[in-house]
C-alpha cells in the first residue's frame, strides 16, 4: 500500500541528506542570527538572516522545491503519500520547509491558486510564489467570532459593479510579518439569499499594499513573536478590488477551503511527525549523556518506559497519516474525510506529548532557545486550534461513524 516509486526514494534521500549536510550544520547559528535580528513586536524591522536565502538557491539548484506540487511541470509530479514522507524529514527542522520553498501558508496558498486560479492570477501571483521571490498570507480567523464554525464569519466580500469591497478584521494571519509578504488571500462572506450556506463565502486576492488594509498588530505565540513570519492581525476598511481578484467565482470559498486544507493537512501532520522524530532523538541523547544519583538520567524512573510510549505513539500516527494520504490518492478527498480529521488529531497530541517528555529531560535548557523544543512545542500546541480545532475534527469523525449505522443526521 504505501509503497514508493525509485523516483520518489530518490527525492527523498536527496532530502534528507540536504537537510543533514546543508542545514542541520548551520541552524543553531542561523537561529542565534534570527533573535538578533528580529526583537520586538515592530515587524517593519524585521528581516531574514542571508543564510535563507543562500539554502534557497542550493536547493532550487539540487531539484528540491517546490516538492508539494503534484504538478510535474510546476513542482515534482510527486503524489501525496510520496511528498508526506518528505515533509516529515522537513519536520525535523523550523527552517527546512522554508528552504525548500514548501512551507505553510504559502504551499497551501499556491495549491489554491493551482487548482482554483485563472489564468491571470497565476502569472502574477503563483508564478512568483512558485520561485520563491514573494510570500503569501492567508486571512480566515476572525476575532470576535468563534472560528471553530467558519459560517460564523463576520467580514464581507460585497460586489459593486465591477468591483468588490472588503470589510472585516482578521488575525492570526500568519506571514503578516515576513518582509517579503505581497499577497493576502482574503476569506469573507458574500451574501446570496438563493444560496446554501456553504456557498455564500468566497476567497479573494488581496494585495498588501491596497488602500485600507492596515496591519493592527503582531500577535505572540507563548511569549514569541515567530519573527520574521509573525502571526497578525489585520484589518480591512472599505478595500476595494477588481472583481477578477475573486477565486474560483463568488460563494465558492467553503468548497476552496476544503480543497486546500486536505493535502496540507498531510503536511502539517507529516512534520509534526518529523519534529517528534527529533525530540525523541535529542530526548535519549540528553539522557544518556547526563548522570544524576549515579544513573544515566534517562535510566531513572519511567524514563525509559517514555520512550518506548513515543516510539509506539510515532509510529501510530505515521502509519495513519500515510493512509490517509493513500486514500486521498486513490479515491480523493472525500473518502479519506475520517482520515484526515483523526491525523489531525492524533499528530499535534502526539508531538506535544514527545516534546513534553524531551523538555523535561533537558530540565531548564529545554525552556530555552539552545533547542528547538520549545518551538516544536508551540508548534504542537497551535495545531491544535490551526485548522481546526480538536473538537471539530472529533465531531467529523463521530458523525460519519454514526452516518455508516446509518444515523444520518435528520433536518428538521
């Protein structure tokens, strides 16, 4: 079932030795570079250390980029479950997926563009995503309204003429920070009595330098402003574009969503499991190394029983990412619903269950910024609410378990 194609094991060795070679040698000084660089919540001031983009162009130059795409042409033609097992190696590190042009929100974003765009939008806005010389952010979570329900959504996408005007505040908006960032993907509602529910809301293409879009503020994540990325909020008053800006058409934005959200869901999924991978690696090494009351640390108390529960914990999540990833190949999105909402569970409780566990045997210097634990950690944590949040997902799975007893839902 999840076997893999030599093409694909190829890009996947190359991968992993690029990481180990290229970027695992530089991190700690790259990072030491990035909190020196970007202090404070002022993102105007904000930038990427030079060694980004000297990694970019290494591995633009090898054939790793843009590894996500299932496009031959535009990206690598690989499917899925391949390209899964190359964002958990990506996982193991807060700036690979960058390096290889894959990284959230903008692989989501191009995939939306890829699929949804016209034309038009995908010379100006996929072409240079594609060659990794903008970012991209998207806006989808709003302040005063629970997200959890996305019909909730308070912000609007209004057409008049050949125009439509936006209003609205959104945050956690992640990319607002990055210097490079150009383009917003902005979700709304777009009023239609003759519509459902699901097609009243629409996607459209926001400049970021429009009139009446203001950046409020950064938003930090346990103390960390994630800069030069950043997470943001950010307001919309009376923005007006042309209604070319629209995506796939107006009330087309549920059924958008649902296309971008599958295969990054494997993505996020599959990274986790990569970043629980090195946790657990830097968790024995700093056990077996450190000694107290006379035992290596990792021999004291059910420390070792830990470790047997993550290398069990891992494994389970993998093999339920990649089957989801499967059936998403081979019957689509549809058919792996109860797939996707249970990895998306199951692979952030899981990280933030190892990086607990790696944090506790590292003591204080798991709290610090000499490891990536604590960024694996906040990682974890906003997963859990990222895309969705558990309950959400639990609910899904629940209700296609009653659906196939055949307790469908009744309207009433």
């Amino acid at each position: 079932m999840f076997e893999l194609s030599t093409r694909a094991q190829q890009f996947i060795e190359k991968t992993q030795q690029f990481i180990q070679n290229e970027i695992e040698p530089i991190e700690a000084e790259f990072w030491k570079e990035m909190h020196h660089l970007n202090q404070g919540d002022d993102w105007t001031t904000w930038q990427w250390p030079a060694q980004l983009e000297q990694l970019k162009q290494k591995a633009k130059a090898a054939g790793l980029w843009n590894m996500f795409l299932p496009d031959a042409e535009l990206g690598q033609g690989l499917s899925v479950q391949e390209y899964a097992h190359i964002a958990e190696l990506s996982g193991r590190s807060l700036i690979a997926p960058a390096v290889f042009n894959c990284n959230a929100p903008d692989s989501g974003n191009m995939e939306v563009l890829w699929r949804y765009g016209s034309e038009t939008q995908k010379e100006q806005w996929l072409k240079p995503l594609l060659d990794g010389k903008i970012r991209s952010v998207f806006c989808m979570t709003e302040p005063e309204v629970a997200s959890s329900d996305a019909t909730n959504m308070q912000a609007t996408a209004i057409v008049e003429g050949d125009e439509i005007v936006l209003n609205g505040r959104k945050w956690w908006s992640s990319g607002l920070g990055d210097p490079n960032a150009k383009i917003i993907i902005f979700m709304a509602h777009t009023p239609d009595a003759s519509k459902d529910r699901h097609h009243q809301h629409s996607m459209v293409l926001v400049p970021v330098d429009t009139q009446g879009v203001k950046i409020e503020r950064m938003l930090p994540v346990f103390g960390d402003y994630d800069a030069p990325h950043g997470h943001g909020e950010v307001s919309f008053d009376n923005v007006r574009v042309p209604i070319s800006n629209f995506i796939g058409g107006a009330g087309q934005g549920f059924e958008i969503a649902q296309g971008r959200l599958g295969p990054g869901r494997i993505h996020h999924c599959m990274r986790c499991i990569g970043a629980a991978e090195k946790s657990l690696e830097l968790m024995i090494d700093r056990g077996m190394r450190r000694t107290a009351f006379g035992k290596e640390i990792l021999k004291l108390g059910g420390n070792l029983e830990r470790v047997a529960e993550a290398r069990v914990a891992i494994d389970q999540a993998r093999l339920l990412t990649l089957y989801a990833a499967y059936k998403m190949d081979t019957l689509g999105n549809m058919a792996a619903l109860t797939e996707i909402s249970a990895i998306k569970v199951v692979a952030p409780n899981v990280l933030q269950q190892v990086v607990d566990m790696a944090i506790q045997i590292h003591g204080g210097e798991g709290l610090s910024h000499d490891t990536p634990l604590t960024g694996f950690f906040a990682q974890a944590r906003a997963l859990r609410l990222a895309d969705g949040p558990d309950e959400v997902h639990k609910g899904m799975i629940a209700k296609l378990e009653l659906k196939k007893r055949g307790y469908a839902s009744r309207k009433k």
